[in-house]
C-alpha cells in the first residue's frame, strides 16, 4: 500500500537473515573537507598526504570514524528507525583504509534475537559489514539494539544471544598493509610522546571544549545518510529538542583527544561502547581519555586500547564515570572502548 | 560613478536582449559532499560512482537540482537582484549530466516584457540556459520575475507574452547518453517500486520533516553563488527575518521524496513551479508527491511526471495544496512539477 | 606530567628560535567547496578552473585567505594559545599560488621580543612561513602577539623590536608564474573596472550584509585547525560568547568586495592588519574599501593596494574608520591593508 518505508519491527528479523543495505556511497575529497570542518580534527595521518606517504600508506586515508558513520548511516532505514535504544557495539574492526574515491555499501547480519518480558518489544543483534566497490570489507561490527514490535502478538522468536568478545584481542587487529611508523616525524603529528611514554591507567585531561549547534550535527549526520527522524525534526519529539547522533559525539570527543594523545594516530577496533546521556545542541562537550591497555602489534607499531568519555559542561571531568549508584553521571555523554595505532 | 552592481531595473530589459551571466564555476567533489551534507539526499544515482556506472553513466553526476542552483544563482545579479517576485518557472530541461571538475557559467536570452498596470513594475521573462566548460548546453529554463523601474516615468514597452508550454512534452525530455536500468539494483537503491507500481492520481506521503537553520540555508545559497540580500542580511527585512531561498526547499523536498520514490533517480525537467509561501529558519519541512503522469521513453526506462509539494509543521498534509478560495494552503511552500527518469 | 599542550608563554619564546608547527594538511576540493559555502566568494579566477587557465594559470588554485587561514591555523597552538591579544600583521607575501592537492605545513622564526613594563607579558613577534609538499614557501608575514607570561619573576630577554616595512614595495610582490590578463573576460569577472578606472583615494561602499551564525564561524575555524578555544567553547569567556576569529572576518569582507572590486583578482601582499573591535555571532558585517596605491607590475597587471574595512549594523559606513579620539570606531571590526592584482 504505502510506498514508504516504514523500517523493521522485532518480528521482522530472523536469526540468519541477511540485510543488503541501500544506497552505496562514495566518499571522495569533498567528505574529507566535511569531516575536518565538523570536528577539531588534526590527527597527521588523516589531515596530509605527505604525511601519509611517509607512513607507508598511498596517501591520506578517510577518517576512521568517517568510515564508520558512513557504514552504520546505510543500516539505521533497516535497523534503527523503530529502535528504542541503541544498547550496544562490540567486535568492532577497522579491516582496510578507504581512500578517497572509494565507494560504500553495508550488509548486516542478524546473530542475535531475544525479544523482552514485556511482550512489546525486543533485543536484535546484528554484525554489519562495510564493503568497497571491489566488495572488500572495511570495516565489521555488532551492534545490538531495542526494538519495538509491530504486533505484541506476535510469537517470539527463539533467544539467542551471541556469544560476544570483551574486547578485540591484539592479535585479531588488522594493521594497513605497508603502515610503518618507522620515519615517524613527532614534531609534525604535534606531540612527541609514543606508547611507551603511556602507563595502563593513565588519565589524559583533553583540555578543550567545543559548543555544538543544532546546524553542525545536522550536517554530519545527513552526511552519513543516516535517516533516523529524532535527529532533524525538531516536532518529533515532545520537548522540541533534537537529539544528536550519538556518532556525532564519538567523532568530537576522538577529535579532542588529539590535545594529549596526538600520536594515536588510527582507530583500528571498537571494543564497546555506550551511549551514556543524550547530547543536545548547545551542549559543551569535553573529552578525558584512559589508557586500558597496550600491545605491540608490528615492528615499532603498538596499539593503545583507551577509554575515551565525553562530557558536557563548563568543567572538564577526567576520571569521572559513574556515580556510586554505579550508573554514568548525568553529564557523561559517551564511554568508549577502542583500540588506536601508535608509534610504539 | 559607482562601481557596485544595482542590479537591472524593468527598463532595462529588452527583448531579444542576451545577457551573459558573470562568475563560471567549477563543480567537484566538495560541492557534492556539501550538497549531501545539506539536504538528506540519497538518490542512488547520483550518491555513489559505483551504482552509476552500473547505469552506464561516467560516474555518478553532480546532483540535478545542484546544477539547476548554480546555473540559476549565476543569474540573481541580473535578473532578480530588484525583483518584487519570482513568479514562475517552465520548460525547464536537464540537456546533459554535469561531472565533478565540469565548469558552469550561465545566458540568458529576454523572451518576454509586460509592463504592469501601475506602471512602477513591469514582468520579465528570461530563458536561461547552463554551459559547461565546452559551451554545451547542460540546462535551460524559463524563467519569469515581477521587477520594479527604477524610473517610473521611463516609457513601457510593447507586451510580449511568450507561448510557454504546460509541460514539456516526454518526447522532448533528454535522456542522458548510455543510460540503461538493465541491471538496475534496487536493492541498493532501497525501494522496488518501478514506474509500473506507480498510478497517476496516486499520492505519497514522504513522512519525514526537516527543521531548517540559518547556517545550513545561506551555507546552501552562497555555495550557488546567489547574491540575493534578502537571504544572508537580518537586517534587510523589517521583520529582521532572512527569507530561504526557494530553490533550498525544493532540494530539501525532492530529497525527502527519497522516502517513496528512491528509485526516481533523475530529474530531467521541471514543467512549472511556484515558492507558495516564504519559509524561514526554524520551519520543518516535509513534503508529498503526486503522480500526474508517465511515459515511456527509453527500452526499460520511464519518465514520471510528479507534483512535488513541500509544507510547513508538524503535521503531514498528503494532497492538501489549495484552500476553498483556490489560493495555496499558508503552509505550503512549494508546489513543483518535474519529469523524473525511473526504471519501467 | 601532562601531556596536553599548554600553550607557549613568555619566556619560551627567544630570539632566532625557529618551531616547526604541527599537522601538515592536504588541501582539495573540499576545501575550495566549503569555502564558498562559507563566503559569498565569487571571484572568477578562484571559481573556475577555465577562467583561471585562460589567465595562464593551471587551473583554480585555492583562495587566496585559505591559504592564509591554513597557514596561520598551525601557529595557533605554538603561538597564540595564550596570547591576550592578535596585535598586528606585516609583510604579508603569497609566493606561489596553492592548487588542490596541496599539503601546507608552518614555519615561524622568533624575530622580535619585548617585555611589557608590568612584567606579565610580553610582545613576541614571530615570521611565518607556508611551505607545500616540496618545501616550497607559498607564503610568508609577520605577526606580534601580547603572550603572558609563565612566571612573573622570569627575567626579561633583550628587548628586540623587528624593523619592519610599512607596506611590501610593488617591486616585491610576487606575481605567479605566467599569469596574463591579455583575454581577459571582464564580463564573466562581473565588472568593467579595470586597475585604471579606479582612483586613489576612491572609497567603494561594496552595499551587501551578511549576518553570521556561531556554525559557520565554527565550521571555517576548525577547517584551518585553528585551536584557540575562545572560537568554540561558549563556557569559556564569562559572557558565554564565542569570539569570532579574526581571520573569519577578513574572509567575509574580501568576498563582500566582489561587489565593485570583482576585478581585484587575487591578493598577494597584506601589508598590516588590525582588527579593530571583537565579532560575536549575530553581527550583521558590511564591508568599504579604500584605493590606497597603485603600480603596473607586469604588462598589463596592476597591483592596487586596498584598504578594506568590516564594519559591523545594518548600516554600510563607508569611509568612517576612527572616531575624534582617533580610536576605531566600536562597529568597525577589521581594517586591512593589502595588495591585490587586477586587469591594468
């Protein structure tokens, strides 16, 4: 009847089914400038072909969390439109840089179903997979949401939740072919300190805020292509507000934590990550990150797994999380689970 | 004595007169990404070079409606920079697509006069047409504006009414070279309704609203070179408000009308076109579409012929256009007729 | 400790001290993109690759301020991250025209210092250098900032006062290699006036206002990596305004200029730069130009030397700049001096 799309409801999914994902994208010089001009961004690797070539790569890759907006943008018509709540992301892995010119697609697969006592709704796990124009993958992770059910009589279907790891283990992260830090130049990329100079526990202050405005959001987020309605209409929501794509924040907060982590230079996995607060326009977002681990992964390439957290406020807050009642503190916006490449 | 542009006054249009529009500009990827960052746009088509070569195009083309802008903005300083009223549009015909790195500058030919009545404004019609950097013709239309004389007592001239046609005829409508919907995937373009699946009469409610900022549409405006003060200067109005260009909303209609028609992948003319009522920063604009026509024009490819209306708030309006007096509803913006190109 | 950068002060500064400024960065279409998004540019040799070649040149290069913005942008944080005041500009040299795909890096040599009487801070004055990939300089000029200083009780370095030129002599500027304006189009540059039709002393009120919004401020700031923190955070001054960055000023009011100087092609000399009252967000900006000075320098190239003024209301106020008091007057907000190159 109705042509429009009206997204998935808990009973659509089946454990198995496979989603091809509409509308490939390429991503060329044009979403680089976008990117840089949305978020304080200056990680070397990402900011200058020179640069780049000097670490072995054919040039400036698109940004990390470009690449993953762009995959995730192509499931929410699929995935999201009737979410309640976006609960989780796990097994992240950044599998291959994508360059400018390079052209997008996703495929989602469902792993997981267990739908919730109240009958009205249901947990969907799925694994999406970015694809290039040569259906190489650039990226895999989970995702696991809340979704309304269409019909609350509806049979549930049989729980299965997936069998998830904690976090990527080093040893599965996929290091670009031919990176090298080994002519690492620290005074250019901003600052001299390398992995070794990070202890596990560590707490880096960002230092910096940044004032987000409803234009600048909105921008970002139709340049994912991500359709959920919550983001653009300010009449969708009872109290006129907009809510920003919880990506959004990711990339801000990644694109503070160069003031202190300047050398981390590649996001090459997404352990977890939560969604802690809703982050509105004129919100002042900060950013503390801490060091969770490291490894050697390639000659003189570590990876750095960090815990990255936005905050909203004048104050920044670097160490703080939870409240003693164990919940994120109302002004925690994002906690982060990643692990970056850093010159070892 | 002064050197700044004051604009063309009604007296000084004549008929026949050629004038060839100032500032050619090169379109490429950046405006693109700009372009996609600015509406929610997700034509298959024209967002990824992969699914347009797969169409037997070079690559996906810059967008339609882009095209449509920077050729238009080309022409505010000498046609509409003293226009009371941009009264309409026809005959508008997208001759060839525009690539990233293509430059565009802009004619346009007098093809009609009609002093008003009052004698203090007179109607000018311009057929204007876009060329790329090898004088090919890659757009014309018909354009016509109510402008004031700067001196009232300055003699009219004799009326000419140019004989416009309702719509272009499907027959005149060009389809772009090697275009082919063979292999068409829509799958990945993220709808199966084909030509056939569409009736004439049949009405589609886009569903989703965008709520406008001020940032967004005079970043959109300026990007088309369009000089009006009327959308930049708060302090031009008396109600200190700036008006949104009315080419803005159409972008933002025909984007919305994703949602029901992706697979209308090109616009290849545009029959007729009115901006019903100004909108402003803060509006939230959805949009419908009615099917008036189809024909087909090409082995597996069909024009459509819709009527695209874009409103204001937060309710839909499917197929409210006019009030009992016949005049448009107050939140209606925009009501345009265009051919675009589908698979049969 | 931390491993956030603090900024420079004072006392870190020492004469003939060269620092080597962070973040290379690639500049493409994008870039070109975004900033005719964010100015209402329309110069023709910086909008269109075929005009541009039919000057002698390769193509569009990049706008002459973005290039400055980029270059200037890395200094931020060595520079001016504690600087209490931008005190001026001189001996502002462009040396090479910037195409897309360039990457720019920073350069700046200590060149003068000065305490300050009260022992707090002190003058730095610093020469900046914008090279490309091949170490090739694009661009060059002198700035002083008041930093504060770390500790009060530091001693205070040899006072040095650099002595620089008043203007950049017509003989040193540097015109780009085979630019020629023999066919040049003047009707697609958008006006007549040539180098010869303007006189010295000639005041041009170029008539149109924009109003800016904090996005657009914040989109172009971060584009050039700037990371002064009063441009993003609204927490940190206490009035919770962002200040606007200086050189977002300058941009608006150069592309302002288009209208009556659309000919004044491209800017290769700033000579000295002031600006003259804080921009907030809200502020509607008008922009005058004064004809300083004139020189033929090459067959058929004239430099003229301009004075462009940003005033600030809904007023244009040309050639009101300083009030009895001989202060700027509070709605001037930029006076610049600078040598630009147009048809003789």
């Amino acid at each position: 009847m109705t042509k429009t799309n009206p997204g998935r409801f808990f009973e659509d999914y089946s454990l198995g089914q496979t989603i091809r994902h509409a509308v490939p994208r390429t991503i060329a010089e044009g979403e680089r400038a976008m990117y840089h001009a949305l978020y304080p961004q200056r990680f070397a690797l990402y900011s200058s072909d020179a640069f780049a070539i000097d670490c072995g790569l054919d040039g400036a890759p698109l940004d990390d969390m470009a690449v993953f907006h762009t995959v995730f943008g192509k499931t929410v018509p699929d995935v999201s439109l009737n979410a309640v709540a976006n609960l989780g992301y796990a097994e992240g892995r950044f599998l291959k840089p994508v360059y400018a010119g390079d052209t997008l697609r996703s495929e989602s697969e469902v792993i997981g179903l267990k739908q919730n006592s109240n009958g009205k709704s249901g947990v969907v796990w799925v694994r999406t997979t970015g694809y290039d124009q040569n259906d190489t993958p650039v990226l895999s992770y989970v995702r696991w949401v809340m979704v309304r059910k269409r019909d609350t009589e509806a049979p549930a279907p049989e729980t299965t939740i997936p069998d998830l790891a904690k976090t990527v283990a080093a040893e599965d992260l996929v290091i670009p072919e031919g990176l090298t830090f080994e002519g690492y130049d620290a005074e250019l990329a901003g600052e001299p300190h390398r992995a070794a100079d990070y202890e596990v526990g560590e707490v880096i202050d960002h230092v910096d805020g940044t004032t987000i405005e409803e234009a600048e959001h909105m921008l970002a987020t139709r340049l994912w292509q991500n359709t959920a309605k919550v983001h653009f209409d300010a009449t969708f929501r009872e109290d006129g507000k907009r809510l920003i794509y919880g990506g959004h924040v990711i990339s801000l907060a990644r694109a503070l934590s160069f003031n202190g982590l300047a050398n981390a230079q590649m996001i090459v996995a997404i352990n977890a990550g939560a969604h802690a607060n809703p982050c509105f326009a004129g919100d002042t977002v900060r950013a503390w990150s801490e060091v969770l681990d490291k490894a050697e992964v390639a000659p003189g390439i570590a990876a750095v797994r960090l815990r990255l957290v936005a905050t909203r406020g004048a104050q920044a807050m670097p160490g703080q999380l939870r409240g003693e009642d164990g919940k994120y503190l109302p002004d925690v916006l994002l906690d982060l689970d990643y692990w970056a490449l850093m010159p070892a």
